[in-house]
C-alpha cells in the first residue's frame, strides 16, 4: 500500500509538533532518491529525524523512531544545495497540499547582509554551483551561523511530492523558483512540468473530483442518488474513490463497510443498488475525512494498524482499519502513524543498492515512452483529420447531386445542414473537384495510419509491462536481465553514432515457484520475455493462467497435471499474480484467470502480449508465499 492524502495528514501532524520552530543540524543522504533531515527540539531535549523518498515504489515523508545511517559515498550535487540553503535554518511551516500527497516544509536562514541568495528565474546565487565542494576539516560544508554579522532571513521551502514513478523532492527559493531537485524532468519528458533549475514551481494539475468537504447531507445524497441512476450496479468504495477528493481505494473500501455493515448488508461488492438513503455514509466520511478538512481543528487521530497470520504489516490508518475483520484481523491501535508507515516500509524495501541502477533504466524507459506517446498522439490528430478529409468528400458529391439548383453568384449549397461553400469565379464542376482533390490527398496520406497506432499502442503497453517488471525487481540479477531483455527489443544504449546496442543472446531469469498449500507448484513471470516463457513453455493446456486484470504484471501459472485447482490455492496464486503485479502496494487486487489453453499471443515485434477467453476473475490482497521452491532457468530462444 502507498501513504494515502489522509494518512499524510496525520503524519504532517505529529511531524509540526515535533520538527516546527527547530533548527535543521544535519542533512543525512540515505540513497539515491531518499534523504533525512535531523532537527535539534529544545522542548523534547532531543533530536528528531524525518525522512523523504521520492522512490516510485516506497516515496514517503515520515518521522524517524531508529536513526538513519548515510548512504557510502560523496553527496550528489543535490545533497550539497541543500545544505548550502537548509542547514542551520529554522522550519518554520510544515504544510501539506490540500487533499494531495505534497508535505511543502519552509525553512527560514540567516545570511550575512550583502550574501543573501538571489535565485530567480534567469539566475542563481553566485557559487550555487554543486560541484564547488567548500568543506571545512571537520567534513562540513559550511562553518556554522555567521556570529559578529548583521543578518537578514531568506526563507527557502523543501517539497516531498509523493506520486509514484512521478514522486520527488524539490528545493525552492522564496519565490517560489526550483533551485534543484533529485528528479530533474525535461520539457521532452513533461511539457507541463519542467522540473529544471531557475524554472517556476508549477504543482502537480489537481485531480478532477468533488472536495467532500463542500458537501452537505443534502448535496451528498443528490449526487450519490444521481450515481446510483447512472451506474446501479457499481460498487460503492470505488464510487467513493472516482468521486471524491482524498479518497483513496482503502479509505473508499473502509466507509462502504462501515456502511454496509450498519445498514445490514454484506460489505464485499456492495453496489449502489443495494442503498436507499446516503446519512450514514455522509457521516463515516465525514468522521474520517476530518483530518483533512480545512475548517476543522480535529484532535490527534486514533491510527492503527493491520497484521498477517505471520505478524506483518499489511495496512495502516490513522483511524481504525474495522474492513480487515472480514478477513479474520483485527486492527491494532497504535500511538504515532509514523511509527506504524516506518515499520511497514523497513520489512518491504529489499532492493537497497540496486535503486540507482533500476531508476537510471526507469530513466531510459520514460524516454522511449515519451517519444511513443508523441508519435501516438500524433497520429490520433490524423485520425480526426481523416473525419474532415470524408467532409470534403461529402461537399464534392453534394454539388454533382445538386448542380441544377446552384445559380450564378451562388456563395453557398446548403444540403441537409450541410454548408458547401462555393467559388462564384468557378465552375461548380471545378469547386466539386478541387474537394475531391482533397480528400485524395488527405486519405493517401493517413494510409496505414490505424495499423501503426495499433503497433505503438502495443509498443506503449510492453514498455509498461517493463516497467513495471523493473519495479518489481528484487535482486541484481533481475534487473540486469531487464536491461538485457529492454536492449534486444531495440531499446537499448544508443551510442554516439546513434546506432542502438542490442545484447547478446542470454539466459531467462531464474524462474521463482512456490508450493501452495494443496501442494500445486505455482510459476512466476519475471520480464515481458519471461511471462511468455512461463506461459507457453512451463504452462500446458491443463494448466491455470493468472494476470492481474487491466493493469501491467507477471503471468502465474499453476500445474495441474489435470486435477481441478481447490480454491485455497487459486486464492494463494490469485495473491501472488497481485504481489507481483503494478497493484502490489494496492489493498486489494482483481485478479483474471482462465485455463492455459484459453490464452493467446498477441502478434507483434515485442513478447509477453497475450488475449484471453472463457475468463474469471477474483479480489485478492497481494500477498508473497512463505516458502519458495527450486527455481527453474531455461535458455532464450
């Protein structure tokens, strides 16, 4: 699961009582995209941490209850900056984004009169330059605050953007002008967000759903009703999650069970059919959306958390997580959300070391995908074009139809609301030629345009899948064998000549099975290449195929040897084809699975594209087996 805008309320909460109004001592780099900032608290008489990731899988911004220890190696250029603009200053707001995922920390520094930094949007301060290193003896960069000198305030502010593979952390000047950031993004990547030095701040575009807090009981209830008119059948948590602003996919399923288990309905799949009246549930969101409301005080939240038969923390909430007792767990309350978000990350981040590897590939992967993107664009405004070259056709025909009724001076044929403009200095002959002339031009240039959408739009999805299999990886192994795999598809290093550098032939990745506990032997799919080995190869047509439904992931294949698969293990593969899968930190996962013979290639230059028949489908928390057998390895063909 990912912190939620709710959860991040909470956790801005406790971060203002313990970090607001003191004095930044140290800047700790912890890995290529994480960083903590230590504060000294006169009133605690200790030192506080806090930490920030921009990580795609684990971003986050969280108090510290153990101390971090500094990655090895020289600070980035980023880590200097920020010491050259943070330390020693004094935090003096700790903000957060309304119903977003952006904590926005200003800190306040005193310079010396006449050395105040002058960061605008056509320059920076002299000597802002990352790769002058002025360290002291000591290893410091800086000597401390200036004593003996008149003093003026430059207030700078941290932002902690929390968005998945678009997470990142930014320093801005005081008005408002990046400084630097540990992601910097290209206009060629992001053409509404240039994240560049001496570019404007511009905040992620807000997402389009109602602010809850604007509703009353009566607003609520008309458009809950207008909803239910609409889409009768569809579920209420997911409702809740497209509708409303700060809502995620747990908080969603957390008010529709509390609502339908109040009004005596089974909570799973409860749909908007199934209610009459919207009181209680305007209630529930009201009482659990309160943190995040502007014109509430409310009081320190009662967070809790959720663990697994095996003690692991599943969810966490900074109110009581009631929807995992339909599951047979029982929420646990728990003093700081913090320590709850701090425990649950240090048992799921496991690549450590190979972050920097798998983000410069990330890097390279955004890239290629930014340019599909554009041609794909591209040709979709052809496409319209095609609509307006068939209008001309249509003109052209008009006027042969209905040449006995244009006159002389005529400037316009009107057919059955159809306007035709015409050319008094012309033939009508001549005007319905010169309509046709461009409706050939237009169709012999969009000719083949919909067979290569069609292609990029699956070079787009393999991509995807690549991505997300890279973000999935968990040894070195995997993520050079992605590498590998994304060179061979013609995505690899492009040299100075520009000529691509594809790998040499190369094994598969050792292939990771499980036991369930009916003792079928459970596959897992570890790139593109790699499902399509899994599914066609190690898979039979007596065997079960899962995916995770609409969304980029590992193809799972169960061996049947022809016995029916017992629920117990479609659950326990269903779980393991959602932990592997873009859902992974999702509560809950749908799961498809159909028999192996029911699943198809998808033609194409790119591997691991497949359709289905004779589907089912099932909701599953992610979830990784206990015990994991020998692994398989196969060479590629």
């Amino acid at each position: 699961m990912t912190i939620d805008a709710l959860a991040l309320a909470a956790i801005r909460n406790e971060a203002e009582e313990q970090i607001r109004g003191c004095r930044i001592q140290k800047i700790i780099p912890t890995g290529p995209l994480s960083l903590v900032l230590e504060v000294y608290n006169p009133s605690l008489k200790r030192r506080v941490q806090f930490l920030m990731s921009a990580d795609a899988q684990n971003a986050r911004f969280h108090l510290l209850r153990e101390k971090a220890s500094q990655m090895p190696g020289d600070p980035n250029g980023f880590m200097l900056v920020l010491k050259r603009y943070l330390r020693y200053g004094i935090i003096t707001t700790v903000e957060q984004i309304p119903f977003e995922r952006i904590i926005i920390i200003t800190v306040s520094k005193k310079f010396p009169v006449g050395k105040r930094p002058q960061f605008t949007a056509k320059g920076g301060m002299p000597g802002s330059d990352p790769d002058e290193d002025e360290r002291d003896e000591d290893g410091d960069d800086e000597p401390g605050e200036p004593e003996g000198e008149e003093l003026e305030i430059y207030e700078s502010k941290i932002v902690c953007e929390m968005m998945g593979r678009y997470s990142n952390t930014l320093l801005l000047s005081e008005d408002n002008i990046i400084i630097d950031a540990i992601k910097r993004v290209a206009s060629g990547r992001n053409r509404y967000r240039v994240i560049l030095p001496h570019q404007p701040y511009v905040t992620p575009p807000p997402q389009d759903k109602q602010p809850f807090h604007l509703e009353s009981p009566a607003s609520f209830a008309t458009l809950l009703d207008k909803l239910r008119e609409q889409k009768p059948e569809a579920t209420l948590w997911q409702t809740l999650v497209t509708t409303f602003s700060g809502v995620s996919p747990q908080l969603g399923r957390e008010a529709a069970y509390r609502f339908a288990t109040a009004s005596e309905l089974p909570p799973e799949g409860a749909t908007l059919a199934q209610f009459k009246q919207w009181d209680g549930l305007y209630t529930e969101l009201k009482d659990l959306l309160r943190p995040l409301s502007p014109f509430n005080f409310p009081p320190k939240p009662s967070s809790s958390i959720v663990r697994d038969s095996e003690g692991e923390i599943v969810a966490f909430a900074p109110y009581e997580l009631r929807q995992f007792r339909q599951e047979g767990l029982e929420p646990e309350p728990i003093d700081s959300i913090s320590q709850a978000v701090e425990e649950y990350y240090s048992q799921t981040e496991s690549v450590g070391g190979q972050a920097q590897r798998k983000q410069e590939i990330a890097n390279k992967i955004a890239e290629f995908r930014d340019k599909l993107q554009y041609r794909a664009a591209s040709m979709q405004e052809s496409l319209k074009r095609a609509e307006s070259a068939e209008l001309m056709k249509h003109k052209g025909e008009a006027i042969y139809a209905h040449l006995y009724e244009i006159e002389p001076d005529m400037k316009e044929l009107v057919v059955d609301g159809l306007k035709v403009a015409l050319d008094p200095d012309r033939t009508p002959s001549e005007v319905a030629q010169g309509y046709f002339r461009e409706y050939d031009k237009a169709r012999k240039a969009l000719a083949g345009v919909p067979e290569l959408l069609a292609e990029t739009n699956l070079e787009l999805d393999y991509l995807d899948e690549m991505l997300t299999q890279l973000e999935l990886a968990e040894s070195f192994d995997e993520v050079a064998n992605i590498k590998a795999e994304l060179a061979e598809a013609g995505y690899g290093k492009v040299e100075s000549k520009g000529k691509v550098v594809k790998a040499k032939k190369r094994r598969l990745p050792q292939t990771p099975s499980f036991t369930s506990s009916d003792g079928f032997i459970i596959y897992i799919g570890k790139s593109a290449q790699h499902n399509e080995f899994v599914t066609f190869e190690i898979g039979d047509k007596v065997d079960l195929w899962l995916h995770a439904r609409g969304m980029p992931g590992s193809h799972v294949i169960v061996k049947t040897a022809g016995r029916d698969v017992p629920e117990k293990t479609l659950l326990e593969a269903a779980a393991l084809a959602a932990y592997y899968s873009k859902g992974q930190a999702s509560t809950r996962v749908e799961v498809t699975y159909a028999p192996q013979k029911f699943v198809r290639k998808v033609k194409g230059p790119h591997p691991g594209l497949v359709t289905y028949l004779n589907d089912k489908s099932v909701s599953v928390k992610p979830r990784k087996l206990n015990k994991e057998q020998g692994v398989r390895s196969q060479k590629s063909e």
